[in-house]
C-alpha cells in the first residue's frame, strides 16, 4: 500500500497523531499537494483550524485543482460563521 494511502488509512481510523507525524516526515523528502491536503485533514480533526488552513493554503499553492482548495474554502466559511455568530451574543 503506498505511504499516503496507508496515512489516509490512520486518519479514517482516528489515529490523528499517528498520521501527523507520518506526513511530517514524507513532507521533508516529498511535498505533494495530496500530503499537504491530508495533513490539513488531520490538524483540522485536532481542532487546529489555522494548522488545517496552512496546510490547504500549501497544497493549493502546488496544484490549484487540489481538494483542498474546496476544504480550504469550507474552514473559512465556518470560521466565519463562528466568528459572526460571537458578536451576536
């Protein structure tokens, strides 16, 4: 099984840290807008929304057509739907 299925395998299976640590070290040999995006998956599982967002922000910068332009653009609408929502009070 190749290295970023497997590390897709530990995010679906909730072993976040597991998978950080995993895309950290393929990302120092191999950049790649797909490690870049699950990375992003994985702070946003944390609750990490700015790790999520950078991560996003890098994959979309390799390749614009990346699913995480789409993810990048729902953490910012719910960003904003959380920030809004906190003036409201």
């Amino acid at each position: 099984m190749p290295e970023l299925d497997f590390i897709e395998k530990l995010l679906l299976e909730g072993k976040t840290d597991d998978a950080i640590s995993r895309l950290d070290a393929y990302l120092s040999v191999r950049p790649s807008d797909r490690a870049f995006y699950l990375r992003g998956n994985a702070y946003r599982k944390k609750g990490d929304w700015q790790g999520a967002m950078n991560n996003y922000l890098q994959a979309v910068k390799l390749n614009p057509d990346s699913p995480a332009a789409n993810a990048l653009e729902m953490a910012n609408e719910i960003l904003d739907f959380y920030n809004k929502d906190m003036y409201n009070h």
